[in-house]
C-alpha cells in the first residue's frame, strides 16, 4: 500500500502541475481551435495517469475525476464555455479544484441532496451493516446478495466524493455538486438518469455532448425530435467513459457489456421521451407505480449486464483487502507520527 500511495501522490502532482499549465494557458492564448491544441497533450496525459494505479478504489475515483470530469472541463474551457470560464478573475487555487474535483464555483444555498455529517455518519454505519451481510453470503439468495452489493456500491460513491471535496469545501469556500439525490425514488429512467444518479455527469455531458448534438439534429429534424439522437449519443459517450474507468479498475480488455446496458437504456429513454409527446402530459403513471417499475428495470438491466463484467474483476475480494490494506496504512502512519515526537522527547 505505501507504494500505491506514492504513486497516488505522483500521479496527482502531475494532474496539479498540468492544471497549472492549463491555467497558464487561458491567460495567453485565445479560446478556439489554437487553445484546444495546447491543453490536448493535457488531455492525453490525463487519461494515461490512472494507468498508474492499481487498487481498485484509488484508480477508479482518479480515473472519473481527471479522465472523464476534468478532460471534459478542459474541453469546454478551450471553446470559452463550461464552469472553467464562469469567472474571468478566477484564482489559481480555484481553478485547479473545480478542474480536479466535483464542486461549484460560488456559495450555494444547500440543494436537495446535500449530506451533512450526521447524514454521512448513518452512510459509513449503514455501509459497515452491508459488509458484515457478505459473511452470510452462502445463507442469500445471490439476488439479494446482487442488490446489497449495488447499495454498497451507491454508499461508497457518496461517500468518497462527499469526503473529496471536502478539503476544497474548507479552505475555498466551495460548495459540493451533489453526486446522488435520492435515485431510488426515481420515477422514469429519464428521472434516474437526469436528476438522481451521477449527477455530475448529467451536468457535464450536457454542454458537451446533448447540446450540441441538440442543435445539430435541430437542422436536420427539427426541435421537436431533436432530443432524441442527442440522448443518444449521450448515453454512447457515457458508455464509452464507463469502459474506460472499467478498463482502470482491472486492466482487462472490455467484453462491451457496459456499452450495451448504456445503450439499452438510452433507447429506453428515448421511448420515453417519444411516449411523453403523443400523451402530451394526458396522463401521467402514479408515483407508487411508476418508482417501483423503474427500479425493478435498472436493477434487472443492471444484473443481466452492468454486474457480470464488474463481478469479473474481484471487485469485492479486492475492496475487502484494500479495506485491510487502508486500515493497515493508516495505523502505521499514526503510530509513525507519534512515535516521532516521544522519540525525540527521549533525547
């Protein structure tokens, strides 16, 4: 672990030092076609970085943050657009940290969704309770051992994130862009998708993919159905992404089920979309209805083609000695640091 650690602080010293350089950039060269060729090695570079890392959690969470979250960013902030450019006066120390991390520009008022530490306290007790069910795995049916693990999964998201952005949050007055508002209250995949799950992906996917692909299509369609290939292509993209950070996790060549469970529900969503016009709002499904409906099809979607590829990584074997590895680490470093002082107390 301690050398996974010094990698980890390599790894992201570079992200720092590029940012830096990118920051450099907009102040001297103009936004267009020129500025994109001087951050692209950037955007190379920062999807090669968590290559570096092998432990599950540090190159997954680095991957998403640096490779999807900030090369998008920096996509944006070489056409002038996107939450890089909001603020022309923008300060180094800001730049870097909404670059790097899932935050807003300015104060925010708390949004729906918004964690305070006793809500963050009961996740990391609650996370702790679904650990101890793997021990009686054998005794589950593997359905109900497959939704533990995706509540699992939605807990550590929250909670690594919540915990990222924490320091920035601190020392520059930040506010944290929600990740999750409540996803399983979700009443369509439109509603899970679009202002419930990932929500940082929705909000970056938009001005780079949707919207212009909601203009181009306009040209060609019209605004009414233009929607529709622009949700498509949205959800092509976010397939591709996920590969990528699947690829990070385990550094094994992609089967494409996850291109295919992103696929399934973009066409999914589309039908949506199409369904809501010719009703024209006529009628709407009843939430208690509707919510359970859709859960019951992402988690059948999710366990026919997300969970297969994901289960094929150990991913819980792995997190489970990352676990130990962290608990290890941190207990060394503790006793390293008190020891020191005693040490020296000593002589």
């Amino acid at each position: 672990m301690e050398d996974e650690m010094k990698n980890f602080g390599k790894v992201w010293l570079s992200v720092v030092l590029s940012l830096c350089y990118c920051y450099a950039i907009g102040k001297i060269v103009p936004k267009g076609k020129i500025r994109l060729l001087a951050i692209l090695p950037v955007i190379c570079l920062f999807l090669i970085l968590p290559l570096n890392l092998s432990t599950m959690h540090l190159a997954g969470i680095t991957g998403f943050l640096i490779a999807w979250l900030a090369n998008f960013k920096l996509l944006l902030f070489s056409f002038g657009k996107g939450p890089l450019t909001s603020d022309p006066l923008i300060t180094l120390p800001r730049f870097i940290a909404l670059a790097s991390l899932p935050i807003k520009t300015v104060e925010a008022k708390p949004m729906k969704g918004h964690k305070s530490p006793l809500n963050y306290t009961v996740r990391i007790f609650l996370l702790a309770l679904l650990i101890r069910l793997y021990d009686y795995s054998d005794y589950l049916h593997s359905v109900i051992m497959s939704i533990v693990f995706f509540i699992h999964m939605y807990f550590t998201l929250d909670i690594v994130l919540g915990l990222v952005a924490s320091l920035p949050k601190t020392l520059l007055g930040m506010e944290l862009e929600p990740q999750f508002n409540e996803p399983y209250l979700a009443t369509s995949i439109q509603d899970f998708w679009g202002r419930r799950w990932n929500l940082m992906v929705p909000s970056i996917l938009r001005p780079t993919v949707y919207d212009p692909v909601v203009r181009l299509s306009t040209r060609v369609i019209g605004r009414e159905w233009a929607p529709l290939p622009a949700v498509l292509a949205t959800f092509a993209v976010s397939a591709v992404m996920h590969e990528i950070i699947f690829y990070y996790l385990g550094h094994v060549k992609p089967t494409f089920e996850i291109t295919c469970f992103f696929m399934l529900h973009g066409v999914t969503l589309m039908a949506e979309v199409i369904l809501k016009k010719a009703l024209k709002d006529r009628w709407r499904m009843p939430r208690v209805v509707s919510t359970p409906l859709t859960i019951a099809y992402v988690l059948f979607t999710s366990l026919w083609l997300f969970l297969p590829p994901l289960m094929r990584l150990n991913t819980l074997s792995r997190a489970f000695d990352e676990y130990a590895a962290t608990y290890a680490f941190a207990r060394d470093l503790v006793q390293a640091l008190a020891w020191k002082p005693l040490n020296t107390k000593g002589i």
